[in-house]
C-alpha cells in the first residue's frame, strides 16, 4: 500500500522575481539568472494544499497559509522575503528559512522535479501542532508520529497537480491499487473574486484513518472523522425518513437538488450505501443535484450495459425528477445574473462498469449532461468502481459511500463570503472541491479541484 504522493508539475524559469516581505523586514527584489529556478513544495495525502510558511520562516504542511515560494540559486535556497533556507544542527534537522541566515548548499530539483537535500529525495513530516507540519531530514528527538515524505517543486503561480494513492481490496483479498491523480484549474470566466490563503482540506488528524487494505474498509470512507460524519447524517435523518436541519439523505432511487446560498454553511447530504448502482452529483454555484439510481428499478442494481437502459432506467428518472423541476430546471445551477457562468457546472458520476464500447451506458450519461445540462465536457467525469455485495463473511462491506458538504470558505479581500463545497465518492480525497462566493456564486481564483483515478473518464471520450 503506498503512502504517499507527490506534486508532477515542472518548475518555471522566471525572468524577476519581487518579495512580499514580511512585517519588518525590508523588502527585497531578486532578479533571476538562466540558471535560478522559482517554485513551490507540496507533498502528498493528508497534505493536500502546497507548502506555507510561518511569519519566522518556519515551513508549513497541511497548514491555513498561503502557497510559500522559494528561489533555488547554486545549490542553495532562498524564500520569497530572502530569508535563507537552512538545515537546523542534529538531532532536530529541521529545514526552514531563517532571516539574516546564508542559505545552506547542497539543494538541488532533479529530472522529475523532486527536491532533494545532497543528493537525496527523503524528507521527513512531524507534527507541529494538531493538523500542522514541519519539514525535517533526519528527525532524531523523540518525536514518534513522523512520517516519510517527498518533496516535489511546482512552477511559481501555476495550479498544482498532486497524486493520491488509493487501494482497494476485492473479495478475491487481492489488493489492486488505484490512482487518483488531483488537479487544480482555475477558470477562465467568472474567477473575478481573489481570496485569502485557503484552509486546509479536510483537516483530519493523520492519525484517524484506518488502512483501506483492511476489507471491511473497501469502498468505505477510510478517515474515521469521514465516516462518522457520513453516518451522522444517516441516522439524524432517519435513514432518510426526513431532513435533519443541514443534515439531509438521499434514499435508493433518490432524486434531489438543494440550493445553495449562505445560508449553507454546515450542509450535508448523504446517501445510502451502493453496490452497484449509480451514484450521479452535478454540480454549479448556485445549487447541485444528488441522485442514487438502480439501474433497474425494483430488480436491484445492473450494469449500464445500453443506450436503451441507460436512457429508460437512467436518464428519464433524472429529467422526471420533481425536486430538479420544482427548482426550475438545469438553470438552477448557475447563477442566473451572470450569463458568462452559465457553463460553470460540473458533474462526477460513479458507476458499475467500465467506460467502455462494450458498455455506452457511461458514454450516454455523459453526453446527456452536456447537451441538456449543459455541463462543458472537459467538466464531467465518469469513475468506474467495482461492484460488490452487503457482507464479506462477518465484516460489514463492501459498501460504497458518498456525500456533499458546504462549508465556510473564509472571505474574500472585501469581505464577501466564499463557501467550499465538496463531493466525496468511495474516498477521503474529494473527487471535487469548489471554492466560490456565496453572494453571486462566482469562483476564487483557483477555485476547483478535482480528483480521477485511472478508472475515470472525462466527458471528451469518444469511440
């Protein structure tokens, strides 16, 4: 079972280079050589947002700062302020930035952009506080809860693209592991609102999540926080018999869309648990629509086999729906006053088979989002799991899970309200994060992300 993950994007050769500078200290201006390089540091799952930085230069995982940057000259690295980086003595070893301080030699980014420390890509992430981090070489100080990391350089200002490794076991108990490769877009319209640096995502202890190798976990949220708040929700509703203030189900079958606006802050849906249904969630800034659907109806769940099927037992349920109708149809997605929005939706789709020429059920959904729905295809992502049944011998699962949630974002620098919506299927990493204002549902700047594994297609297949 792999544990980590690592950024894959490529460093960028910047002609300057101007420091923020932190308080009282004199801002400094670098001008770069042919040979400098400006970039950023992320790591892998549970750190999911790019490297920050405290005031004093301290270098930060998995914390509420913005993306630090950092200038890699001769061997040696400087931050953004021109603080020195440096390698504190045994036993701490800790890498940070001092004020004042030379820079250490002995850096240096190879062919596929890891950062290494003379020659070597092992870091090491310990607990600075709860859900924070600090970067060390070789931590000798009695500190039990560090884990082995990489360190992979981003290009200054470009979105970053990190890979999550996910495994599954089959009832076969043969482990097959699964890529979920995330990806950080901004979009090209609407993304007028700049916010302040984003919190971290899902900010769950590193210690809390069970390991997905373990079956009674397969298809399950492994992060124990992820799964109480899944079953929260079940059974505050009811098992769906009725809402629960924010705590709202979707039943087998189910068909529901929910508005979203700021009064949405702590919103969460659920639903029941699949084997081999199909679980649909489309998505815009004004609202989302959540179905759970047996492929055929009273029989229990069947693969998406046919165009025929799929529009009979599939589509026609969703344009039926009378919670989407009662909302005034697709539009209710988009902001109505910003026509340049109208195709800021998205749509993640889980499904029992492959996508496939054998199997056009996947293909036909897909296509039907974008011509009636009006999702932008590069927008609509179709993931293949498989399908399994209630009880493996005494152990309950395999169980598939999903669920959105709505939570406050912070503010904008004029103080307007960004939400964070977030949908979870079958995994602790969200398949989609966005980040847009509550007010006129427009994006922040780097405002989506998205999570497909190597079983997910996007809405641009074709056969």
């Amino acid at each position: 079972m792999k544990l980590l993950s690592a950024i894959t994007v490529t460093s960028a050769l910047l002609p300057g280079f101007v420091v923020t500078g932190r308080a009282n200290i004199p801002r400094r201006k670098f001008s770069l050589s042919a040979t400098d390089r400006c970039f950023t540091l992320s790591s892998g799952e549970p750190f999911i947002y790019p490297a920050g930085q405290l005031e004093n230069g301290q270098i930060r995982l998995n914390g509420s700062y913005g993306t630090a940057t950092f200038i890699l000259s001769s061997g040696a690295i400087l931050d953004s302020d021109g603080f020195g980086c440096i390698v504190t003595d045994p036993p701490t070893t800790q890498f940070q930035c001092d004020h004042g301080k030379t820079p250490l030699q002995g850096f240096s980014i190879d062919a596929s952009n890891n950062l290494l420390f003379n020659g070597s890509p092992s870091f090491w992430a310990c607990p600075a506080t709860d859900t924070e981090y600090n970067i060390y070489i070789h931590p000798d100080f009695g500190q039990t809860k560090c884990i082995p990391i990489t360190l992979k350089t981003g290009a200054c200002g470009a979105p970053a693209v990190t890979t999550v490794w996910e495994t599954q076991t089959k009832l076969t108990t043969t482990e097959v592991e699964q890529t979920i490769t995330v990806v950080e877009t901004a979009s090209p319209t609407c993304a007028t609102a700049t916010s302040k640096p984003p919190r971290a995502l899902s900010p769950r202890s590193p210690g809390s999540p069970s390991s997905l190798a373990d079956p009674q976990h397969w298809h399950q949220f492994a992060r124990r926080g992820l799964e109480e708040d899944w079953n929260s929700i079940r059974i505050a509703t009811n098992d769906g018999g009725g809402d629960s203030g924010l705590n709202k189900w979707v039943t087998v079958n189910g068909k529901r869309f929910f508005p979203i606006d700021a009064s949405s802050v702590g919103l969460r849906v659920g639903t029941s648990t699949f084997y081999g249904c199909t679980v649909i969630v489309v998505v815009g800034t004004k609202g989302f629509f959540f179905a759970h659907l047996a492929e055929e109806s009273g029989r229990g769940c069947r693969p998406l086999q046919t165009a025929e099927d799929t529009y009979d037992l599939l589509i026609q349920q969703i344009e039926g729906s009378p919670s989407l109708a009662d909302a005034g149809g697709w539009r209710a997605l988009s902001p109505p006053e910003n026509e340049e929005c109208e195709g800021q939706r998205w749509a993640v789709i889980m499904g029992s088979v492959a996508d496939s020429s054998e199997d056009r059920g996947p293909f036909e959904l897909k296509s039907h989002f974008n011509e009636v729905a009006n999702v932008p295809r590069a927008n609509i992502w179709y993931t293949y799991y498989a399908r399994g049944r209630g009880q493996m011998e005494d152990l309950p699962g395999p169980e598939g899970k999903a669920m959105v949630t709505v939570e406050d974002g912070g503010h904008t620098e004029d103080g307007r309200q960004i939400l964070v919506l977030r949908v979870y299927m079958n995994h602790d990493q969200p398949r989609l994060e966005l980040r847009f204002t509550a007010d006129d549902g427009r994006l922040v700047t780097e405002g989506v992300t998205v999570a497909k594994s190597e079983g997910t297609t996007d809405g641009n297949k074709v056969y």
